[in-house]
C-alpha cells in the first residue's frame, strides 16, 4: 500500500521547489519522495491548484475586448512611460 503525502507536504514542496528553482532530483532527496512523484505534485497537483485559485482574483480580462479598448489601453501604456 503506497503512502499517501499530506497537504501540507506537498505544499511545502511546491513552495519550496518555486523559491528555489530545485531541480526535481534534490527535491526527492531532500523530501524523501520519488522523481515522479515530485513532479506530479508540483506541475500536475499543486501549481495547477494555485493557479485555478488565485488566476481569476489577480489576473482579471477586461470585461469587454475591443479594438477601440484595447487602443486606448495601449496609448495609456505609451504616455506613462515618457
């Protein structure tokens, strides 16, 4: 019977491997999990997770995408950079 990994676990892994950049190697030996299993976490659970979560607070569309909107955005985006 396989052991199963706890949230906090696989959270603490996913921080960890997202602040440090750890390849997945280091990342099952300093975790004690296998390769796979660090990946399936990270790409396949958690970042996936994180993602469904926190995309549509802090990556909002624009309700309506014009062209004439859009344009207006982009000549806003020029003058604040003169």
């Amino acid at each position: 019977m396989k052991k199963t990994i706890s949230p906090e676990l696989r959270l603490a892994l996913t921080l960890h491997y997202l602040t440090t950049g750890q390849n997945f190697f280091i990342l099952h030996t300093n975790f004690h999990v296998g390769k796979s299993t660090v990946a399936t976490i990270i790409v396949g659970d958690v970042c996936i997770a994180i993602w469904d979560v926190l995309s549509p607070v802090y990556l909002r569309l624009p309700v309506s995408l014009t062209n004439s909107s859009m344009l207006k955005v982009a000549g806003d985006s020029r003058r604040c950079r003169t």
